[in-house]
C-alpha cells in the first residue's frame, strides 16, 4: 500500500505531512526505514501502558542462533550482551537445544540464521526448520519476534534460512517486532544496526519482560580473547609448496608460530585470515579509473588515502553480483544491461570476473567515494585447520589452494589465497579461530570415523588424525581422498602412509582423477566399497565426514550415500533421504564444505 492509498483513507497526516514523509522515506535503505519503524514503536510503547503477559516463569526475551561456522552464534552473543546490559531479560540457545513445543508458549523470540550452502539450514537448525514447516507447528498469534539473516548474495538462495523462518513464523499468526534485516558477508554494521533498533523495541516492553527468576534464564556466554574483531598477531614459520613441480595446483603447507598469543584451538574449527589486496593490483585499479591514489577518504571515521582504502578495507577480488549491476548504470553498456535481467548469468559472470575486468571492460568514470559505496567491505577468509594441538603445541597450520586464472592476458589471484601465498617466514599475519562445532569427532574413542576429504579437503582430517594418533584412539579410520596426479598431488603422502603402517588408517581409498583414461573420484570409490560404507553406518555406528567442494563433489558423494542405503538397506529415495538426515541430526554426518 502505498502513501497516496493512506491519505485515501482517511490517514490522520495532512497531504503535506504525507509528502514530506515520503520523500524522507524514499531517501532511506530498508534498514533505516526498520530502525525508524522500530523507534516510532519503542517511542509509542513507552508513552503507553502496556497490557501485561502472564507466565508462570516470568516473560523473557528467546535469543535463538542457527550457525554454521560460528558468525550468527557471534552476532546473536552480542545481541545477548546488550540486552543483559540494558536489563533486558534474555535467554541464549543454540537452536538444536531448543524444545519446538516450547513456541506456542513464547512471547519474544529472537532468530539469528545463516545460510549453509544453496539455500540450506545450517546442520544444528534442521530439525528446528523441519518442524515449523511441518503440519505440527502451533499456530502462535501471542508470539513477537525479529529475524536476522545471514548469507552471501553470490548465492542464488541468498540468506534462505532466514527468509524461511520469517516468513513461516508470519503464516503461524506470529507479528514481528520489526522487518527481517538479510546481511551480506560484511554482516557487521547492518546485523549491529538491527540489535540497536531490536533493543529500542524490547526496551520499550519493560512492563511486560519480567523474569520471574534470574535463574532460569540460560547464560552460556564464555568471553574468547580472539575473535574476527579482534584478531591476534602470529608470525609465518613455514610456507611451502606442497604440490609437484608439473602439477596443475599451486597447494601451500602454511604454520603460523602461536608461541606467546595464547590462542587455542580444536580439531575441526576454522582458522579466520585478514589479509590485504594485492599492491599492484590496487595500482593497476587506481590507474584505470584515473583516481589518485593519495586522495583522502573517510573510513570508519578515520582519514586514510585511497590507496590504503583499497589496500586494506574493500573487497577487489569478489565482485558481488550488486557492483555488476552499479557499474551498468555508471557505464551504460548493453551488455551489463542485459545481466541485470537474468540474475543466473548475473552471477556467473560477478563470480568469474574481479572488481578491475568489469571497470576495464566497460570503462567509466566515478568518483572516490562512489566507487568506495559500490564496493564490498572486506571480510577474512576461513580455512579449515590442517593441525591439531595435541601434535603440534603452539602452532597452527593450514593446506591452502592458490586461487588462479587467466583474465584475458592479465593473471588474477584469489584476495586471500595470492595473499598467503605471498607471504614469507618472519612476515605477521591477524588470524582467529572459529569454533565449528558442526564438525567434530566423537567424544568415544572406540567410534569408527570415515573422512571423505579430496584435495584441500584433507585439511581437517590430517587433523583428525593427529588428534586421534594423540589420544590413542581405538576406534577404526578410514581416508578417502582423490586428485589430479599420485606423483604430483597427493597431500601429504609420507604422513598418510606412516598412519597407514602404524595401523591408525584402517582403510584408505584412493583416487587420483587423471591417472587413467577414465576419470575416477572419491564418489566413485565410494560406491566400490558400498557394502563395507553402509556396513560402517548402519552397523558399526561410525561417524562420516565430508570436507572439500560444495558445489560438485559434496553433491556427487551425497547422491552416492543415497544410493549406497536405497541399495545396501532396501530404502525408498524417501527413506534414503530420511537415514541421511537422521544421521546429520544425530551428528553422524557431517560437513565442512566451500
């Protein structure tokens, strides 16, 4: 409806009033214009009295997270910090702790959801997810909530989970406190706006959020020394090469020296990297748009010249698919034109050309401050850790791909990859860790584990392995692991056939792609050994982990397990799916893909 609809009926606001308000409206994002809808609400609340909600345990504020990689538990942690200090009374939950048939009693409920690969929940959210969109879930017309969402808009399903429980918690007769903010990967400044317009809100409704016993409200807050806002200083002690002098793959073997930071780790978590762009890259920008590097820019309230800004503050080897569509307007080429029509070859062609083909291709002009408004702020970069420190003590590793290819006859690097690979022993790199409690081993020593990790993919299980050689566990390992080349690119051979000699890799299944006239890959060996995968499964109780490629190979090895239980079990597809997904729930079946 719009405001001319309003003033139709009988709207209190003269026709002044409305004009005035819809210009200043049409000046605001969406997220402004929820920031100011929630102040109006708090503002008019406060001048109110408030009808009071009678609980038996008091009314409280739900602060559910739905993480994959910890950034929605971090936002959502944040948000529980300032409600605590504006003595709001809140209760934080990892959602696969939350009972469902507890909302139908809740009054306030708070969501904060990423988005795991193509438009997934992430592992700990499906059940959750599975019983709203059931036939099961309450109708809940008494429930107030808010939903943040958390993804990556290079995604075609971008922040899904979130957009799932909003709208799902709408159709249930929930009312929210304030429209669904959806966050790109620089998730900081919107998700912080939101918390400050939420908590306008719930302050507002002091009279009716009273906990009857402090006591019951969970507070499951364990204050880190690190996290992505505030990073440690580690130094470089090793970079190698770990591929083949002919190999295709540039792969490093890369320790950072953890001696005096303090920082600790576990098997399975990520390792958080902040890197800078590429030096002459940011010349060569510079020089194609004609700016001056030295001009001074205002960032974060702070005065730095362009060339730092670029260097250390944006985004340049990511292009979202949003700058493709700003840099069509700016150029006024066609052929950008017409990708702002078809969203599909929109981001295929954001995901394979970088901030400088776009501007070089279609050249135009633009001011420093435009192209600093198009662009994306720059975020770090996660990998899997490749070390355990029951091994290695006061280090930390990680097995990373140097991200490549040709740009017509110029050569680009991945941001974060070409940065490392950069990088010489001595040099100091800001790193974190982000606990990944999605992908862990088993707390029972004696449990059998398959890890299905080709390439880079090896990285958390060269980890696993360390921590189980470590602890002494009994329980079987069985490696599946594939490549282009035997002599050029099996990671981490010598450490590999050690385990094997000495028995801690039960199993081993190899498969190097390129080594025979027809291509065999970890899915294909997969199905080789069906009998003894679903005997593991379905009978030895074994946990099963996959690590590596989102986009191909997590898929094929998925189809496979499927075919694996519709055959070894005498499932349905219905009942394969199902297995597979009690098997996730259960944490029997998990995954660390990119």
């Amino acid at each position: 409806m719009s405001l001319q609809d309003l003033n139709a009926l009988s709207c209190p606001l003269s026709s002044e009033q409305l004009k005035a308000l819809e210009q200043v409206l049409g000046d605001l994002s969406p997220l402004q214009q929820a920031w100011v809808s929630g102040y109006l609400y708090a503002k008019n609340a406060s001048e109110q009295t408030a009808p009071t909600v009678t609980a038996a345990s008091g009314t409280y504020v739900t602060i559910l997270y739905a993480s994959q990689t910890g950034n929605a538990k971090a936002v959502a942690e944040q948000l529980f910090d300032k409600a605590q200090q504006h003595n709001v009374p809140v209760q934080l939950q990892n959602i696969v702790d939350y009972k469902s048939k507890s909302l139908k009693k809740e009054r306030f409920l708070v969501i904060v959801a990423s988005t795991n690969g193509e438009g997934e929940p992430p592992d700990d959210a499906m059940e959750f997810h599975d019983f709203l969109v059931s036939k099961k879930a309450p109708k809940i017309p008494n429930l107030h909530y808010a939903v943040l969402s958390l993804g990556d808009s290079s995604y075609e399903h971008f922040c899904k989970c979130g957009v799932d429980f909003d709208e799902r918690l709408q159709a249930l007769g929930a009312q929210p406190l304030l429209p669904r903010v959806d966050c790109d990967l620089d998730y900081e400044q919107p998700a912080s706006q939101w918390q400050q317009s939420l908590l306008e809100i719930l302050k507002a409704q002091s009279s009716e959020l009273s906990a009857a016993n402090s006591d019951e409200l969970s507070n499951p807050r364990v204050e880190t020394k690190y996290d992505r806002a505030h990073p440690a200083t580690a130094t470089v002690l090793t970079n190698q090469k770990i591929t083949g002098r002919h190999s295709l793959k540039d792969i490093r073997h890369i320790e950072f020296d953890l001696d005096g930071v303090g920082m600790t780790y576990q098997s399975g978590d990520a390792l958080g990297v902040w890197f800078e762009n590429d030096m002459a890259l940011v010349e060569d920008l510079l020089g194609v748009l004609s700016l001056d590097a030295e001009q001074s820019v205002i960032i974060d309230e702070q005065s730095v010249t362009l060339r730092t800004a670029l260097t250390q503050f944006y985004e340049l080897t990511q292009t979202p698919p949003g700058f493709v569509e700003f840099w069509a307007d700016r150029s006024g080429a066609d052929e950008l034109q017409q990708l702002k029509a078809q969203k599909p070859l929109l981001r295929e062609y954001a995901a394979t050309h970088q901030i400088i083909d776009v501007v070089s291709e279609y050249p135009a002009s633009v001011s420093a401050d435009e192209l600093l408004g198009a662009l994306r702020r720059l975020t770090p970069r996660m990998y899997s850790i490749a070390s355990s420190q029951a091994e290695v003590e006061d280090e930390v590793h990680l097995c990373v791909a140097v991200v490549s290819f040709k740009q017509g006859e110029a050569e680009r690097f991945g941001g974060c990859s070409g940065f490392l690979s950069r990088l010489r022993e001595g040099q100091s790199v800001k790193i974190f860790v982000e606990a990944n409690h999605n992908f862990k081993l088993p707390r029972d020593h004696s449990t059998p584990v398959i890890m299905i990790g080709p390439g880079t993919g090896i990285a958390p299980f060269r980890a696993f392995l360390q921590q189980r050689d470590a602890e002494g566990s009994s329980g079987d390992n069985w490696l599946f692991f594939g490549n282009p080349h035997f002599t050029e690119d099996f990671l981490y051979q010598s450490e590999i056939q050690g385990y094997v000699k000495s028995g801690l890799l039960s199993r081993i299944d190899l498969a190097f792609s390129r080594d025979q006239a027809n291509k065999v890959y970890v899915q294909d060996r997969l199905r080789e050994r069906s009998k003894e995968v679903y005997d593991w499964l379905a009978n030895r109780g074994a946990h099963l982990y996959i690590c590596g490629d989102s986009t191909r190979m997590a898929k094929d090895v998925e189809q496979t397990l499927l075919s694996i239980a519709s055959e070894q079990g005498q499932m349905s597809q219905k009942e394969a799916e199902d297995w597979l997904k009690s098997l996730r729930c259960d944490k029997r079946y998990q995954k660390d893909v990119y």
